[in-house]
C-alpha cells in the first residue's frame, strides 16, 4: 500500500469539499479520507459561502499556476481543476449568486444539458403502443402494464440478492473486484431516490433500495447493477484499491454531488446492466426472477425497454421546466404524467427529487452520463473497466 503524500492542494480541496458538506445535506456523496481532517471541519463554525467561493476561486488560480506541480501530475492537476470549478458554482449559488440552470449544470457536471423535442417522444409513446399487448390508451396501458410487475415487499430482498450475487460473480470474472470488498443490502423510505450507495470506506458498501412506492421487476437487475455491480460499488471500491491504497491519491477519498465525478459516476452506472448481462440482459434476469413467482416476461420487458429508452429524458426537460423556466410544480409533474408516461405517484416522486436543494441539477448525470459512457465504451470491456478505474473528465470521453 502507498503512502499518502500530503499535499496542500489535496488538502484543500478535502476541506473545500467537507465546508459546503456543512449548508447542503448529502453534497458529501461519501468521504473515507483522514479522519483528523474532518473532525477539524466539524469543530469550525459553518463558514459563510462567500469564504467558500473565495477558497474555491484561490484554489482554481493556485491549480492553473501550478502549485504543487512535484506532486500532482497534469492528469490530476485536470481532473482536480474540474471538480473544483463545481465546487465554486456551488458556492456562488449559495451565496445568492444568480446562474442560469443550463449554466449552472455545465460548470458542475462538464456537460450542457438541451431541451429535447417532444416530438421523440411522441414517438417513443407509438413504438410502445405497438409493443404492449392489448388496446386503448397508451398511458393507460403503460401505468397498469408496470404496475402489475410490482414485487411484493417479502419477495423483494430474496430478489435482490439473487441477482446481487450473480451479478457480482460477472464483474469478478470480466472486471475483477478487491480482496474484501462487501455490500450490505437494507430497505429505506422517506427519500426522493430509487436507490442509494452509501460508500463507506474499506473497501464497503451500503446500498439502500426505496419502498416508498412499489419496486418493479421491470426495474430491480437495473438497481442492483447501477448501484453495486458493476456500478457504484464497484467504481468506489476499485478506486480506493487503485487510486488510494495504491497510489496515495487521497482526493478519490471525497465524492461530491455537483461536480463532474458524478456524472461519470451514474453514466457508467445506468451502463452497468447492459455490461454485465449483455445488451439485452432480460432473459439473465427471468432467471432469477421467476423461482420467486414473480411476474416477468421477458419478451414483452424488452420490447418496452427498446421503445421507452428515450423517454429518460422527459425528466431532463421536467427539470428545465422547473429551474429554466419557473414553471409550476403541477404543471411539471402533469408534463410527466404526460410525455413520461408516469401515474401521478410516480410522478410526483420524480419532482421530489427534482425540487431537492442537493439534487435540483442532478438529473443531467443521467440523461447526459449515460450516452457519453456508451458511446465511450462502445461495448469494450477494457474501456468500461477504464472508467471503473481512473480519473477521467466528461471531455476525455467526447474526444475518444
């Protein structure tokens, strides 16, 4: 194992990001860094965001000079410079500072998100017409088709980690995992997400699966895919064998939501299922499925699935109906009634997330993530394992 070299860009940049942690509940994704600093963090008063956008401007001016240059090769130099650009359009927005939304997701996670045309989805809303059996509105269809593949709470752990251990026998055997490395699985309510990876160091995980509303079949090897293997478990848990223990690269010991790491983050994580189960994944997982009784065609699943793909977007432009536009709450979650095709629970959910002070932009790490990282690893698994495993940047996939 490496020794951790200090250095006072790391540092800072560790403090920089455990501050803002302190006005924004869950900026701080994760953090397994030394323990010394961020009881020193927590033992300040709450720094006021106008210092906070004072140590992010001083720590962008001392990165372009070229502080700590013996240590910090241009690599991470690029990679640090980018996240900290995140951080200070963190602090200028909690400092009162005006920023357009599509501005405000471009400096936080290198990416800026579009308004997409209805028109594809009305077009995704005639594909699935055709591929749902029966007649009558498409909506309608659609809502009870999902509905009806709901897994009853007492069936949903047996589900999960099933699909948890035949999923983490794939990533061992095409990715490799740490010695050691372990998810812990438990049910969670009362939360604007599907599900939550809690990284907590050493090598361990502990994923969280929403109950507030039923989890779907259609929807279950997804989770468990994006948010262990080979997803965030797994890029957590490489990096800290990797990046960390190996390398002493102490930055990878913080994951901040508002930066670019976590776009790269969910864009290899929605990745992951077709990974590790092929790109059409739903025979894998009728498999597993069906001992439990559970209702699971996979045919039909993965003709909705090809004819829905587009619809992930609807939330995009919810979220720029919302930030960009002003519009009202109900008329957004009455836009994705619509174009997503969501019943109103559902819907109403998808806002709640949307509204979130920690995750009002966070939408784009999806809808954006997710092609960049396809169309970077275009079925190489080296490349996948490539994002699992070093510090890269959203342009140095649009430039592969």
């Amino acid at each position: 194992m490496a020794e951790a070299v200090s250095t006072p860009i790391v540092d800072r940049y560790l403090e920089l990001g455990l501050r803002l942690g302190r006005h924004v509940d869950g900026f701080v994704d994760a953090y397994y860094g030394p323990a010394a600093l961020a009881a020193a963090v927590d033992a300040e008063p709450v720094a006021p965001p106008e210092r906070l956008e004072a140590d992010a401007a001083a720590l962008l001016a001392d990165l372009d000079a070229g502080v700590d240059a013996d240590v910090l090769d241009a690599g991470r130099r690029r990679w640090l410079r980018a996240q900290v650009v995140g951080l200070h359009t963190s602090a200028r927005k909690l400092a009162g500072e005006p920023i357009g939304y599509a501005d405000e997701v471009e400096l936080c996670y290198g990416v800026r998100p579009t308004f997409r045309d209805e028109d594809g989805f009305a077009a995704a809303h005639r594909r699935l017409d055709e591929a749902l059996p029966g007649s009558g509105d498409v909506r309608d269809r659609v809502i009870a088709w999902r509905e009806a593949q709901a897994i009853p709470v007492e069936k949903l752990e047996p589900a999960l980690r099933s699909l948890a251990d035949d999923f983490r026998e794939r990533t061992q055997r095409h990715f490799g995992l740490p010695e050691g490395e372990h998810v812990t699985w438990e049910l969670a309510h009362d939360q604007p997400w599907s599900g939550f990876n809690y990284y907590e160091g050493g090598l361990r995980s502990r994923v969280a699966i929403n109950t507030d509303l039923p989890v779907l079949s259609t929807s279950i090897a997804h989770l468990v895919a994006h948010e262990a293997y080979p997803g965030h478990h797994t890029e957590h848990s490489r990096k800290e064998a990797g990046l960390v223990r190996t390398r002493g690269w102490q930055e990878e010991t913080i994951f901040l939501v508002g930066t670019p790491q976590c776009l790269l983050a969910e864009g290899l994580a929605d990745l992951a299922l077709e990974v590790v189960a092929g790109a059409e994944p739903e025979a894998v997982v009728a498999e597993h499925l069906r001992p439990l009784g559970l209702t699971y065609d996979p045919e039909v699943v993965a003709a909705v699935r090809v004819a829905s793909e587009s619809l992930d977007a609807v939330r995009a432009n919810a979220a720029w109906l919302l930030h960009a536009d002003g519009r009202p709450v109900d008329d957004v979650v009455a836009y994705l009634e619509r174009w997503g095709l969501q019943p109103r629970a559902r819907a109403e959910k998808s806002v709640q997330f949307l509204t979130s002070d920690t995750w009002r932009a966070y939408i784009s790490c999806y809808v954006e993530g997710l092609p960049l990282c396809r169309g970077y690893v275009q079925g190489d698994p080296a490349r996948f394992a490539t994002l699992l495993t070093e510090q890269l940047v959203p342009a140095d996939l649009a430039a592969a």
